[in-house]
C-alpha cells in the first residue's frame, strides 16, 4: 500500500507448540491477522482486504458533546458540577454516602457563589449582573435537578440541609465590614437566592411534599436583617426590591411593569418545573405569608402572578383540593387549619379588609386561584 510503518500487516498462517503466533519479536505488540485456522479462512480474508482498502468493520464513533461542565467560565467556576452528579447517582442507587455528598454540594455552592459578586462602577451593574445570573443557569438547574431527585428517591427530603443551604446566603445580602458600597451592589445574590428559593418551594409543592414543605417555611433564620438592619421574619427575607432592574428598565426604556418577574419568566425554561409551577409556589408563599406572618411594613411581593390576569384556571393544589382528601393533606402547607378559615380569608380581599397587590393596571383574583368556590366539594 504505502511504506508508512501502520500501512504493514502481518497474516499469521501458523502457531507454536505453545499456540501463540508466529511473529517477528519486533512485530509482537501489533495487529495481525490470523490464518491458521481453516474454518475461519473466508472471515480473515474479508478483514485482510477491509485493511488494504481502509474499510473496516467497525468504526470507531464520533467524539461526542463537550459535557457541559468543560464549558464554565473561569469567572463562575464553582466546582460544583462532579459533586452535582455523585448526589445524583448516590440518590438514584441508594448509597450509604448521599447525605454527606448533598451536604457537600450545598456547602461548596453556598461558599463559591461568591464567584458571582460583582466589582464595577454602579452605573455598570446591570448589564454584569444579567451576565452573571445568566451564566449561573446550568449551576442553577444543577441544583433543581438534585431537589427533584431528593424528592423522587428519598423519603428524607434533607429539610435541614437545605435550610442551613439558604441561610449560608443570607450575609451575601448586605456589606460587611467598613468601607463604601452602593445600594444594588448585593442584587446579584439576592436575585439567586430568590430564585433558587422559588424553585425549591415548586418542586416540593409538585411533589407533593406538603408536610416538609410546611416545615420549612416555618424555619426561621440567623442574621436576617435587611439592608438597613431591621429583623426580617422567617422567608421574607428572601424577597427583595432590586433597585438595580428598575433602573435598568428605565435606563434601556424596556416598559416593563416588573422586569425582575419578565427576567424570571424568560429563564423559566426547565424542562420539569414550569413557569405556572413557579406561580403557584409564588402564590403558596404569598397566602402563608398573608394568613401566618405578620409585618406592617414588610410582605412577600408576588413576582410572577402579574402574568396570572387572564389566567382562567385555578393552581394544580387549589383545583385538586376540590378533594376534601387531598385539602386534608395539602393544607399545612398554605397554613391554615381548615377549609372555612381559608374561605374566610380569601374573602377578606373582596370586603376591603385586605389589600389585593396590583401592577399599575394589572392584577389577580385570589378567589380564582385559590378555587374557593370549589374547595371541598367532592369527597
């Protein structure tokens, strides 16, 4: 063929005493093809002539697509991704190692999320931060894809660990320490731990995990003081006015009546957990907070349900909950004892008691999707 080293092949006709091929000492680590035995002569010639003509049986496949931790930036690196999936196979296989791998995962995220902080002039941060949030996207479904797990593999749902997860977030909020800082300088963690905390919320209420779900929002948290230093009640604090989208709204003339619900709604793109999953989460959490915690001057502000005007359907829990059954099992976690003191409630909003939360011209039925109407009606 050609005087290239590889192009030469052996063709063995004969073996020793021992059954090993004849073979030059210099050719004993290289490919040959054998002979010696009769009954196998047509399917060794059709490989010697697939060698000559380069044509061989099999080939050897395509490289295939970078896995996507190769692809992270230097800037966002957060050494998460092997850790991501030995909680995932740990999980899927039952291994006695899972509650330490989740612990470890949420650990090293809560500490390398300090990667995403933001050092630029003020004027400059908006554009940084949507750059940031927007590469934090794989480490964020990373972390959706180990709470289903949790929820599809484990009985224990490692409440715990995602409590102490969440509050390991919390100082990312505010400065420490003396020296200046401006007031949107900490917007890219609080809209992270928004998000991640919405998520949550949704994948247990999708999973059903209502008494775990009603435990954890109960939770309360160290060092959860706001900005300005005022005590901030259990998950309020994860809810905050980022200054710097509304001036980016402003700045970019986008005329959005929230840009922070427009950005949540465009990166809602998880193929298990919805955009309609993060409003009912959203509207779960605006209830409870309503009914359980009270603050004069502070309130979960709904995000998402600006886009819930013309929604004509009530959320999955609420139409389920048609069910006495199942109102049983959802109810601890809306907080609240029983089917009339929820009604009751909801009514409040329509007899100027409450305060239903508007967008300009844009608001939201409480009684619709909460199904009032239609709560407990079947067995």
């Amino acid at each position: 063929k050609n005087r290239q080293q590889e192009k030469f092949v052996a063709a063995v006709v004969e073996r020793d005493e021992t059954g090993e091929a004849y073979l030059p000492v210099y050719y004993k680590s290289r490919i040959y093809i054998d002979f010696c035995e009769p009954e196998n002569y047509a399917d060794s010639f059709e490989k010697l002539l697939r060698w000559i003509y380069d044509k061989p049986l099999y080939k050897r496949p395509p490289i295939g697509k970078q896995p996507a931790f190769l692809n992270e930036r230097d800037d966002i690196a957060l050494g998460t991704s092997f850790l991501s999936k030995r909680v995932l196979l740990g999980l899927k296989e039952a291994k006695p190692y899972v509650n330490g791998a989740i612990e470890e995962y949420l650990v090293t995220l809560s500490t390398n999320i300090e990667a995403l902080r933001i050092d630029c002039k003020p004027e400059e941060y908006d554009d940084k931060l949507i750059e940031k949030i927007d590469a934090f996207i794989p480490y964020r479904n990373e972390f959706i894809q180990i709470c289903i797990s949790v929820c599809q593999y484990s009985d224990d749902i490692k409440i715990d660990k995602f409590y102490h997860f969440f509050e390991k977030l919390i100082p990312y909020f505010k400065k420490h320490g003396t020296g200046s800082f401006y007031e949107h300088e900490f917007d890219v963690f609080k809209f992270i731990a928004y998000e991640l905390f919405l998520y949550y919320v949704a994948i247990l209420l999708k999973y059903e995990k209502f008494i775990d779900l009603d435990e954890f929002l109960d939770k309360q948290y160290m060092g959860s003081e706001d900005s300005y230093g005022y005590d901030v009640e259990g998950y309020l604090i994860f809810y905050n006015y980022l200054k710097s989208l509304d001036y980016r709204n402003r700045r970019l003339n986008c005329r959005k009546l929230s840009l922070f619900a427009d950005i949540i709604k465009e990166r809602a793109k998880h193929l298990s957990i919805d955009f309609s999953d993060l409003m009912q989460a959203d509207f779960v959490l605006f209830l409870r907070a309503e009914h359980l915690i009270h603050n004069d001057w502070r309130r979960w502000y709904l995000q998402t349900l600006i886009y819930s005007e013309y929604r004509r359907r009530p959320m999955e829990i609420f139409f389920r909950a048609q069910s006495k059954k199942y109102f049983e099992k959802m109810k601890c976690a809306i907080g609240f004892d029983d089917v009339q003191e929820l009604k009751s409630f909801i009514e409040e909003y329509y007899t100027e008691k409450r305060e239903i939360p508007r967008w300009q011209h844009c608001s939201f039925s409480p009684k619709g999707l909460a199904n009032s109407d239609n709560l407990c009606s079947k067995r």
